[in-house]
C-alpha cells in the first residue's frame, strides 16, 4: 500500500504540470525594422511563424530582442548580433540558433549581393488559445524593446 502510494505522489506532479502547460499557449512575431520587408533584396523562403525557442519555452521565458541578421550573397545567414533584448542577453542564444536556420530567397530581380536586416522577435506567452496567444504577442510587439 505505502509502494503504492509513493508511486501516485511521484507521479501527481507531472499530471499537473502538463495540464498546466497545456493551457498556456506561446507565439513568436517577426517584425522586419530595416529594409521593411516590401523593400527587401532577400526574404526567408518558408514565411512561417517562427519556432519558439524550446529552452526559452521550459524555463517559461518571454521577452523580446532586435537582431541584426547578415544574409550573404549566397542567401545563407551570415551573421546574427543582439543589438538589445528584455531580459539582457537570455535569449540571444536560443534566438541565434532559430534564425540561423532560416533558408532566404532573392526576390528583389537585382543580382545576388549581401544585404543588413535589422529585425525584432519577440516571444510571447499566454493565453488559453493560439489566438489568444497571438493577441498577447501582437500587443507586446508594440511596446519598446529595451531596458
């Protein structure tokens, strides 16, 4: 009986925990400062929103950071610098390894050439819906993002 009783309070915490988690939407908004996206030589080629950091979604870390992204003139990312972020520097890393990732496309009909973008993601939790959770994000894409 004891045996079977430790097993159902090992076990209680992780129940929790998931429905918990299961009710807390997440969201990523990418907002293009520089070029704005309609004067841009090189566009990401799948226009998705993008991944929400895994180590930043366990620890429940929301915030947001401007990056400046260096794309070669082999569509590749080049570079990736953390201009500012809420919090300092914690989701630098995480965000890095997401854009990184990203594959870019010429779509400007100019020949290939290395272009600077200046842009902001930010990561939102919240809301008991993915379009609660967009809304919240919406809404924090509005605010400064410095300290």
């Amino acid at each position: 009986m004891k045996s079977k009783m430790i097993k159902l309070l090992s076990i209680l915490p992780i129940t929790i925990a998931a429905n918990v988690s299961a009710n807390n939407f997440a969201d990523v908004k990418l907002t293009h400062i520089k070029p704005e996206k309609s004067g841009a030589q090189w566009i990401r080629t799948k226009q998705f929103t993008p991944m929400y950091p895994v180590d930043l979604a366990m620890k429940g870390i929301t915030g947001c950071g401007i990056f400046k992204v260096t794309v070669d003139k082999n569509g590749k990312t080049d570079n990736v610098e953390l201009i500012r972020s809420i919090p300092k520097k914690v989701i630098y890393k995480p965000a890095k390894k997401v854009i990184n990732k990203w594959k870019w496309q010429n779509i400007s009909g100019q020949p290939n050439a290395t272009e600077e973008k200046l842009i902001r993601l930010d990561f939102c939790m919240g809301g008991k819906t993915e379009t609660e959770a967009k809304a919240i994000c919406a809404e924090q894409a509005n605010l400064e993002c410095n300290v």
